[in-house]
C-alpha cells in the first residue's frame, strides 16, 4: 500500500528567505500558494518540502515536530561538512557528536551516518545515508571510525 513519502512540513518565518535556504540545499521550487506555502521537489515528481510562513516557528524544538532527513549518498555524506560550510550553513552537535564529520548510529544488522544542521528557523535538518553493519558494532562513533574498523 505505501511506497514512499511524498511530503513534509516544516514552520518558517520568512517564506522567501527559506525558499532560498532550500533551494540553496539542492531543492527545486515547484509552486507557491497564496504568499504563504512554497512546494519544493526534495526527489523531482516524488516527495517534496512544504514551507509554511507562519508566526508559530517558535514552538519549542522535537524532533516528531520540526525535524526533517534528506538521504543522501555516502559519498556526499563524506563531504556533508565541507559542502555545507561552503554554502555558508554550519553543522550542528547531535547525541553528543561534536559536527566535524558525520558520526554513526548502528542498529542491528545496518547502521545510519548522518550529520546535523539547521533552517534559518531553528528546524532541525539531517543528511542521512544507510550503511552495513557487517562486524555489529553496537556503539555510536565518527564514520571515519566506523570505516576503519569495517575494512
């Protein structure tokens, strides 16, 4: 029945501003309605973002509330940081993980790398790609880490 996500929302006090955030991270403006909701593609014609303007932007950060991960490639997860400092956007700490390179989180047979930041609005934002759990490590480290010890 379900195959996918097709949208998300998130807060935001300045339209215009976050269409430029987005569109700086790759995302492609589809339409706007009203002066006060944008439609960016995150995968063209598959999910997209939608930015609501709003004077509520300021309700107190949870994540099942304001927070939103794009998957992305391992490689690109490897130049997350760079690449985001490029842009002028810094990465943040996260489950104690200070953001200079992406960190891992393992499950039971795969794991998540992922690295966090934030919009212009405090909403919290993750580059996250899957990744085997080949020996099962069961404790969190830097992705560099984590590939030194599953070469």
């Amino acid at each position: 029945m379900i195959e996918g996500l097709f949208e998300a929302h998130l807060p935001v006090s300045d339209l215009e501003r976050s269409i430029d955030f987005y569109s700086n991270l790759g995302l492609e403006l589809d339409h706007i309605v009203e002066d006060r909701l944008a439609f960016l593609w995150i995968e063209k014609d598959k999910s997209w973002l939608g930015l609501w303007e709003s004077d509520k932007v300021e309700l107190d950060y949870h994540p099942s509330i304001r927070h939103i991960a794009f998957q992305v490639s391992l490689q690109g997860l490897k130049d997350s940081v760079a690449w985001l400092e490029s842009k002028g956007y810094k990465p943040r700490e996260a489950f104690g993980f200070e953001p200079i390179e992406p960190f891992v989180m393992p499950q039971k047979d795969y794991a998540t790398a992922k690295i966090h930041f934030n919009d212009p609005d405090g909403n919290s934002l993750e580059f996250i790609c899957k990744i085997e759990n080949r020996k099962k490590i069961k404790e969190r480290m830097y992705l560099s880490e984590w590939e030194e010890i599953n070469r």
